[in-house]
C-alpha cells in the first residue's frame, strides 16, 4: 500500500528516498503492490511502467531515456528492458 502523499512529512520522506528505491537493470521487473513516484535513469534506458492517474495516460513506453532524466507521477509495473533505472518507492 502507498504513503498518503498529501502529507507534507510523508511527501518529504518518499522525496527523499526514505522509504526506499528499487534499481532495475536489463530484464528486470518491480515486484507486484510496489509504487513508486520518481524514475531515475542511471544508464541509458527503455522502460516501461502502469500509471495510477484518473486522468491521461494509463501507462508510458520510453526508449533511449538519456542519463540523469527523471519521471515524476506515481508508477507501478516498471520494466527496464534496457540500461538501468532507479525507482523511488512511494
């Protein structure tokens, strides 16, 4: 289950990594009932991951994600089918 975000202590902790980050490389898939509300690339990247939003896209498909760019919303289901991403747990 997910942090309640709209908390201010809460939103503080997840930004900075309290609750913990996932780094996913080559193959590599989240464990199910994970969440996360940042991807970081690591090393150049194509990823995938579901999107817990009531309005757009229901998911995103990124490839060839440079170094250092990150995606802010609130994830589950991330695969790296390439290169290396950092997920910061929610």
């Amino acid at each position: 289950m997910a942090n309640d975000l709209k908390f201010q202590h809460i939103y503080q902790k997840a930004k900075l990594g309290q609750f913990g980050v996932r780094v996913l490389g080559n193959g590599d898939t989240s464990p199910s009932g994970e969440n996360y509300h940042t991807i970081g690339v690591l090393h150049l990247a194509d990823f995938t991951a579901d999107c817990l939003t009531s309005q757009g896209d229901s998911s995103i498909d990124l490839d060839n994600v440079a170094s250092t760019k990150e995606i802010h919303g609130h994830f589950t289901n991330v695969s790296c089918t390439q290169g290396e991403i950092i997920c910061y747990i929610i």
